[in-house]
C-alpha cells in the first residue's frame, strides 16, 4: 500500500530539498529524456523559474508527440451534494445549512439529456458527495447503468470505495475514477478532514491502490492546491504517480492541479498558486511523464485555458455545472465551487479550433469494457 512508502518520505526533508535546488540542477534535469522525482523536484522549484519558456517549448514538444494536437473533452454531472464530511474549505461539508438534493433516476437521466443537447460529450464525470445512506454503491451503480446509453466512457468522483464495489461498478459501466487526495501532509490532513469518513487519511490515500487492483482502466489523482505547500504536495503526487504506474501498469493515469475556488463556506486558501506557478508545475509534469493526461476543468480563466491547451494540457472540461441537477432539473441548489469559465461547450470547442487544435469527444468505445 502506498501509505507505507509515504511513510518514509519525510515532509519537511522534501520540502527543504526543492528549496535547495539550484539552476545547475533544473539544467540537468532539462538535459535528460527520462526524469526521477529529483529532477522533477528541480522543474518545480523557484531556480526553475527563469527557465518557463524552454520547459514550455520542451512540453509542448512531448505533447505533441505523443498526444497530436487535440484535446479530449469531458463533462461533469453532479448526482448529490449530501455529504457527512467536515471538509473545512467546501461549500457541501455536513455542518452547512444548504439545501441537500440527490437525484432521482428520472432526473439523471434528464440531466444525461440535457448535457447531450450541449454538446457531443462521451467522456462523463460522475460526482457526488461522500454520504452512503444516500448515494452509496447501488445508487452509484444504477446511476451508471442509467447514463451508459448516453456516452461511451463513465468516470465517477466519489467517495473511496473498497475493492469489491470498485470491480463491481466496472461491470456497469465504470471506466474510470477520479479521487484527489486533498494533501499528503498527513498531520495537516486531519486539520481540514476533523470528522467522517474522509478523516481516515489511510483509507483515501490507499483508496488508489483498490482502484488499481480492481482493474478500473484510468486514475486520477490531485492535490488540492490552496491548503498545504503545493511543491511538496506535488512532489509527493509525483511519488505516488511512479508507485501506481509500477503496480498497476496495465492502468491510465491523469493528474490535476485543482486551485481552490471561491465556495460557500469562505476558506480561505493558505496558500496562493499563480498563473506562471500553474503554468510551470504543468511543464514540469509533462517533462516528468509524457504520457500522463494532464486535465484542467472550468476552475481555469478561458485566457488560461487557451494558453495551456498549447503546452501540456490534454483534456478539458467544458460547460459545466457544478450543482446536482444544474443542467435542467435543480439548477438553484448550491453549486460546490464557482466555475471562472462559464462559456459553452460551443464556445470553447470554436476556440480550440482556432488555436489549430480538435477538439476530441471520443476517446473509448463501451464495446471494449
Ligand atoms: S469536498 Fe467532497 S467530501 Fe468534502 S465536504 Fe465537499 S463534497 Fe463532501
């Protein structure tokens, strides 16, 4: 389980090593084809700032090699924002006094409907809060069952699951998971998790490798940049990248690097990521695997977008509603963040194109699952 190698990664020993690294290291590190985390750590570090521009000619080159000049796009639906966690920083923690709404099957339904009217989506996100009296397994897997007509690949972003439900979902359609685990600093991580079932640090962060062993077909994990130092929050994302890649090697991964958005609740970030950060950590990624689907959801500026499609980034969201029901059944409930590219789904796709690149909607058919 990756909690025990985590456990002989110091926090604090990392943290001085990225901020020990020099030009001479990020240097070497651009000089190699094939990167550790060592040299990742020097992508990511302050020294590695003067050189942005060569490691965003280098990404866009691994891009564009191993990817073409496209970009696959997916959709969320959010199913409920009932949820028994204390997560300090969301909208949707159990202590809120908002409006709870789960959706019933005729709604899903309407809402996998509406979302086709958007756009030619095949790549669904599935997300709900972590309440399993409410949108446990048999509702997740009948949710599954009621979207798969409508697109090819179905992705959830759910509560962690043991192995036997992940392997069941994957016989009603599952595809893919994505689970952020938040931070890696353990101590820190019962600070913003104080009570449910996300407070058990273990249980998230080994939730990866019942994903892995229950042969879902694609992972993604992120940290959730706001809470903790986000170098070394990344660096141990790296860590945790190689340790599943080597384990579960038959699987696809992609990574994301979620900055906190304004939600009800007003947390407020501990820490503050910019652009030219955001812009580096992705090179530094795409430099590190080029393999890796690097996805930005709507959280991103249109602006931002547009210049990352160009130089690593390779899927995307687009048109998203962030409330459950948002596309036509409750679009009044509370969304869990504010999205900061509101365009549709038409708009973003015109803009791809006018960047010389496609846009994407299918990537995977339900006849291989
Ligand atoms: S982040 Fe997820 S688990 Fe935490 S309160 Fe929000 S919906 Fe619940």
């Amino acid at each position: 389980m990756f909690s025990d190698e985590l456990a002989k990664i110091s926090w604090e020993d990392t943290t001085a090593l990225i901020h020990s690294k020099s030009s001479r290291d990020v240097e070497a590190a651009l000089s190699k084809e094939i990167l550790d985390v060592d040299d990742f750590m020097a992508l990511i570090s302050p020294a590695a700032l003067p050189y942005i521009e060569v490691m965003a000619q280098k990404a866009q080159y691994y891009t564009q090699e191993r990817f073409g000049k496209v970009i696959s796009m997916y959709i969320p639906l959010y199913l409920s924002n009932a949820c028994t966690n204390f997560c300090v920083y969301c909208g949707f923690q159990y202590p809120n006094k908002i409006k709870r709404t789960t959706l019933t099957p005729e709604q899903i339904k309407a809402e996998c409907e509406a979302i086709r009217e958007l756009g030619p989506f095949e790549n669904l996100l599935i997300v709900t809060g972590e309440f399993p009296s409410v949108a446990g397994v048999d509702y997740l897997e009948n949710a599954l069952r009621i979207a798969r007509p409508y697109f090819n690949n179905l992705s959830i972003e759910v509560m962690p699951l043991k192995q036997q439900d992940y392997y069941r979902l994957t016989k009603s359609g599952l595809n893919g998971v994505v689970c952020f685990q938040e931070t890696y600093h353990k101590d820190r991580y019962k600070v913003y998790h104080p009570h449910g079932m996300k407070s058990n640090f273990e249980w998230r962060l080994n939730g990866y490798d019942r994903m892995g062993a229950s042969g879902v077909h694609k992972l993604g994990v992120g940290v959730l940049i706001g809470l903790e130092d986000w170098r070394t929050d990344i660096t141990m994302m790296a860590y945790h990248l190689r340790y599943l890649q080597k384990h579960y090697w038959r699987t696809r991964f992609s990574v994301n690097f979620p900055r906190m958005r304004p939600a009800e609740g007003h947390f407020q970030p501990n820490v503050v990521m910019t652009d030219k950060e955001l812009a580096q950590v992705t090179f530094a990624f795409r430099l590190f695997d080029h393999d890796v689907d690097i996805s930005y959801s709507t959280r991103e500026s249109p602006k931002f977008r547009a210049n990352m499609m160009k130089l690593g980034v390779t899927s995307m969201s687009a048109g998203s509603k962030t409330e459950p029901g948002g596309y036509v059944s409750t679009p009044e409930a509370l969304e869990q963040f504010v999205v900061s590219d509101e365009r549709t789904p038409a708009e973003v796709v015109a803009e791809i194109r006018s960047l010389g690149y496609e846009a994407v909607w299918k990537d995977w058919d339900k006849i291989f699952d």
